[in-house]
C-alpha cells in the first residue's frame, strides 16, 4: 500500500514537472488581392509568441508541434480591397 502511494506521488510531481507550452505564431503579412502573392512554403518564417521564430522545418526540429493553422485578415479595407493584407496564424505546442 506505501509503495504504490509513493509511485502515485512520484508520477503526479513528475507530470507537472513537465507541463506543456504552447504559443501563438504568425507569417508576415501579404497583400490579400497582390498578383503574385505567395503561399506558405517551408522558408516561410513564423514569429510566435516567447521569443520563437522559425520555419516549419525548423520549429519542427525545435520539438514543437503545429496543432492548428489557420488565414487571418490582417487589415480590411471597405474603401480600397487592394489594401487589405493577410497571414498564416498557427498554433504551436511542446508537450
């Protein structure tokens, strides 16, 4: 019975000792009507939230773990679409 409370105890602090993190990350923003306008690539660099920064390859290869992507408006303009510009927003996580 001590035994098996003991190993319960252990597990519980060894979980919380490795809590995991996750950030916010977006791509430079590009014009949403732009002839020409790129798409993601992997040499696209992301700047997330914690001071990360880095291209899929690289996030990957950090540990980190894309759980959501997602296209954001960054600026509408009702008088003039042409100035209206858009990002990739993902969702990193690190367990």
């Amino acid at each position: 019975m001590k035994n098996s409370l003991l190993v319960m105890v252990l597990l519980g602090l060894s979980a919380s000792a490795v809590a995991g993190e996750a950030h916010f990350c977006g791509s430079p923003e590009v014009g949403a009507v732009a002839s020409g306008r790129q798409d993601i690539t992997d040499s696209t660099v992301f700047t997330c939230g914690g001071g990360i920064k880095g291209t899929l390859p690289e996030l990957a290869k950090q540990g980190w773990k894309v759980v959501q992507v997602s296209d954001q408006m960054a600026s509408l303009s009702s008088s003039d679409p042409s100035k209206s510009t858009v990002y990739s927003r993902l969702i990193i996580q690190k367990d």
